[in-house]
C-alpha cells in the first residue's frame, strides 16, 4: 500500500493509483480497515478514498448508512480519526491509498 498525501478528486486519485501503482485501495473486510488505519497511523487527521468495489465489511457513519454511489453524495470516505466511512462528493479533495500490487 502506499499512502498519497496528495488531496484529489476521487476519479483522479483512483487514475493516479492506476498509472503509478495498480488501483486505489478497497475495503473489503475487517483486515482491510485494519491495514488502512495502520498505513495512516502517523497522520490520524486524514479522510481517504476508498474504492467503489461492493463492500461485505460496513462501518459507516450513523449519518451516511450507506453503500456508494449515492445523490449528492457519490463516494465512500474513510474517516481516520472517527474510523467510520463518510459519503463524500466526487469533486472533494481527500488523500488516498493506492494498491501496490494484488
């Protein structure tokens, strides 16, 4: 995994993941949030991107109770801080974590 510290816009940062890594990351389990939440450990003030795959693991927020995409909010945030998913819109810059490899 490798951690961007670099705000973009969710296609953007899902377009960066792919030119320079493989995609950016999904959350698909437990074990998943828990790779997520140690690769930013060192900057617990952060919300990032996460992958628009269909989620079997859910931790959002009691306010955004639910799955991605969604009007006017189309993405799924992971709040590092609150450590719950947010529904965030496309056109918001958040950091992101790309896939190294599969």
């Amino acid at each position: 995994m490798e951690l961007s510290l670099l705000p973009l816009k969710w296609g953007k940062a899902k377009d960066y993941c792919r030119q320079n890594y493989t995609d950016l990351f999904s959350m698909l389990n437990e074990d998943d949030m828990d790779r997520i939440l140690d690769a930013a450990a060192q900057e617990p003030r952060l919300t990032l991107w996460v992958n628009r795959d269909p989620l079997e693991y859910r931790s959002w927020s009691i306010a955004d109770n639910y799955q991605c995409p969604t009007l006017p909010r189309h993405c799924g945030a992971l709040s590092i801080t609150e450590r719950v998913w947010e529904s965030k819109p496309y056109e918001e810059k958040l950091n992101f974590i790309c896939y190294t490899e599969f």
